[in-house]
C-alpha cells in the first residue's frame, strides 16, 4: 500500500510579509518523514477567508491529510476555525467541551471573556486536539488537522495529534557530503541515479568559506538499499 | 493603481523530507515587501515535473509575478528550467549566450563538460538573470523569474532581477510588543482594527520564557496612519 499523503497550510500575514520565518513547516515535515506520511506540498497564504477557504479545498481533495497553522486565537485576525468550517459547510460555534476546557484553565469565570470564548468556537463534526501548553483546542474535522501557529504550542499539538494517525513505512535517507562543485559529480552521480531507480538520489549544492560542495542524498524505505547506495556515493569523494 | 503581486514557488524534495529549512521564501519575502510587490502565497513543490508544470501554470495565471526556487543546476534532478519551458510551450536547448558566460567562468573547455553545459539550457523568449556568485544565469520567461535555491545565489539573483520590476507603493509597517496574553489584548485590540479599517491590524503571540506576550503591528501604505495606530496600541501596554 503507498504511503499517505499529506499538504501543510501555513495562514498568515505575518510570514508573507516576511516579518516572521516560518519554522513549523519545517518541523512538521520531518515528523512526517519520520511518520511515513510524504509530505508533497506546503503553501502559504493570507489571513483571507475565501483564501483559506479555497486552499483547504483544494489540498483536502488531493492529500490523505491537510495539517493547518496559524488563526486560531482569540483576536479579530484569527478566522481560520470559521474559514475551515465553511470549507466543509459545517456550522461552527462555541463548543461545550472546549468551553469547558478553557474554563478549567482560566479558573475565575471573568477571564473568559468574550474574546477568549472565540477559542472555543469549533466546527460541528470535529475532534479536539490537545494543547498541553495553553489549553485552547486544535481540531480534526474530516483530513483536515487544524493547529496553532506559536510555535511550541504548534509542536505540542503534533504530539497530541500524529500519533492518532496511520502512518507508512518511514523514507530513510543517507546524506554524503562532498567538497567538490557539482558539476565534476553530476556526470557520475546521474549513473549512479540511473543505477538505482528504487531510490530517490538528489544533490543539495552549498557554498560554505568559498567551498563550492554538495550533499549528496539517496531516498528510500530499504536500509540495505541505502547502505549500498552510500558507499558508492562515498566514492566520489 | 493596486500594487502588483506575486508568489513564490520553492522547487525541492529537501524542504519537503524537512532536511532543510527554507530560507530564500523568507528573504524574497522581504525585498518584495520593500518594493510594493504584494506577495500572496508560497508554495513548496517536489522535483517532479508534472507538479511543477500545474503549480507554475496556476500561480502565473492568478499573480503578477512567479518567482522560482531551486532545481537549476547541473544535476539529473535540476529539472526545473525544462519544466518552465513545458509549461509554455516553449522550446529549450543550450542557448549561446548563456554557454558562452559559461565558457568564460570555466576558462579550460574541458570544465564545461556535457553536465555543467545543462545550466545554458535556457527556454527561447526568455531573459538571462545575472549570477554574479557561480555564473550559471537564471532566467525570466514572461512573468516567471527561475532562480537558484543556494541562498548565496537565490539573493545575488534577486538583486540582478529585482530593479528590473516596476514595484508598486511600499507597505509599512510598525510593531508593539506587549507582555500580556492575547486574550486580555483582544475586545480593544479589535475596536482599534475596526476603527482604522485603512490598515491591517495583526495580532503575533509568542511565549518568551514562560511569559505569554504579543507583537501587534499594523501595516499601511501611509506613515501618518500608521503613527496614529502605533500611538493606540501603546496604550495596551
């Protein structure tokens, strides 16, 4: 059986205006890797309703999961929980459970006020999930994961969520580094990838201190695969 | 008139297995906000020439510009400027003027073996994009701008092409950081928004130390709004 398959969806301004580098893509791709979900596709878009509307619908149809960050505190940008509702044509509004857990957290019922209820509005359908760092729930609703942008509450929410979700065989990677331009290893290493059409085999070039090199990477569920691979890429040294 | 837009296609199966962070969206990002080019969406795509195919013919149908990332080096998966070529329609082979910049940066033709010689294969119709760091040129063709992922060269490349584009207003921004919960900031943080409805109000959390907190910044074309809005937000303070 092929692996799932997955997209990331980044919502935010804030990235696209370049104030803030995105890390969680980045994180969540290689708890995929590791999952043996292949990741085939990030984007990045705006706080935009119909925007994020048409970029769930369009990545929920084609990947086995759609993992989502950004949009879901309890400020006037934070749209994403009635974007991805929409998306599904699901009613959304504040959920007794996350209600609930809020309530819990905030402990003197004058600090849940109108604005942090916004955190418990959860589409009709959905599954919770956990935020051991600041109590307000993602969701699961359908393929769709929907989790926080803040980073390590972004992470703490993978945690909760991945292992709830069937996986595949992991894609193992073996990486050689080489100072040598790419262009005196391109001729050999095409052989090489012609070789050994199981793997995947991808030269990642870099310029380190005025050193032209490249890692050199095979790709592949097989271990005794990629330890045939590595030593002949550690030829090329 | 609005200002123009633009999205980024990051090309690589390295971001995607999460073996590196991607770096060039970020950067771009930025100059293209200094230039009043609106950037609305990234995406990051695999090193396969169909996926490239459908997301460079749908991103330069919607924006202004496309800017490309990653797979045009000497490699057998730097696929992409064949790739740029299909989704036109256009014919590509070694082009002379791109072999002959080649030529020059290698001195001895038998460093310009038949590998290197696929960085001049360069779509007809199309304009060089000058690499001052390692020669091999990109390349834009109508609105799509094929650059290199090696971040040293992705920015040289960027610096060539950027001038190049007519640019539109620049959006400013300011930002105030605020050492309190989102959820006490929210009701008047949204009455700010809804009282300048000119500008784009975004609320950034962060968790700093164990201190939950909030960046709040505003964008605007108008630096006069913006000081107007920047004086409003200390007051959350």
């Amino acid at each position: 059986m092929p692996n799932p398959t997955a997209a990331i969806l980044l919502i935010g301004d804030e990235i696209l205006s370049g104030r803030t580098q995105d890390t969680n893509g980045n994180y969540l791709a290689k708890r995929l890797t590791e999952a043996g979900i292949e990741l085939c596709e990030i984007r990045v878009v705006s706080d935009d309703n119909a925007v994020i509307i048409d970029a769930v619908n369009a990545l929920r149809a084609r990947y086995t999961h759609v993992f989502t960050s950004g949009g879901i505190g309890p400020t006037h940008d934070d749209i994403t929980a009635d974007a991805i509702a929409a998306a599904f044509s699901a009613n959304i509004d504040v959920r007794e459970d996350a209600r609930a857990i809020l309530a819990t957290h905030y402990g003197d019922p004058a600090d849940l006020n109108e604005m942090r209820l916004r955190m418990a509005r959860i589409p009709d359908g959905a599954t919770l999930i956990d935020n051991p760092v600041s109590k307000a729930p993602g969701f699961s609703l359908g393929n769709v994961h929907v989790m926080a942008g803040v980073p390590a509450v972004f992470k703490a929410m993978v945690a909760s969520l991945l292992p709830t979700l069937t996986g595949g065989t992991p894609m193992l990677s073996v990486s050689v580094r080489i100072e040598k331009p790419e262009g005196q290893l391109a001729g050999v290493l095409a052989e090489i990838a012609s070789d050994f059409p199981q793997a995947s085999i991808g030269s990642y070039p870099f310029i380190h201190e005025g050193v032209f090199g490249s890692n050199l990477v095979a790709r592949s569920t097989d271990p005794a695969l990629l330890a045939v691979i590595e030593a002949k890429l550690l030829t090329l040294r």
